[in-house]
C-alpha cells in the first residue's frame, strides 16, 4: 500500500496541480533562485570590492602621505 501510494503521490500532484502544490513549487524555486542570487552577488560583491580596494589603496597610503608630510 505504502508503494502504491508513492507512485500515486507525483502523479497525482502533476495532473492536478493543486493549489498547494503550486504554491509549494513557486515557493521552492524562489528560494532556490534568491539562494544562488545570494550566492553570486557575495561572489561578485567582493571580486569587485577586492578590484576597488586594490585600486583605491594605493592612492589613499598616497594622500596619508602627503597628508603627513
């Protein structure tokens, strides 16, 4: 019985596309599409953080100098 209904369960979730389900699925893919979203803004953010402030570094050691001097 517990085999006849697990082979039940995605069939009947696909023809009927509950309301549930729907909502189960929609959810789902939003989280897994805001999770890689997360994912490849913190890998760009500091790729270019990293450019920015090996760019930016120097001329501030600069200015300090000058500053100081």
């Amino acid at each position: 019985v517990g085999i006849i209904s697990l082979f039940n369960l995605p069939s009947l979730s696909d023809v009927s596309s509950n309301y549930f389900g729907s909502q189960l699925s929609l959810q789902s893919t939003l989280a897994l599409g805001r999770v890689f979203n997360l994912l490849w803004l913190s890998f760009v953010s500091s790729i270019y953080l990293d450019s920015i402030v090996s760019s930016i570094y120097p001329d501030s050691q600069l200015c300090l100098q000058t500053t100081l001097a």
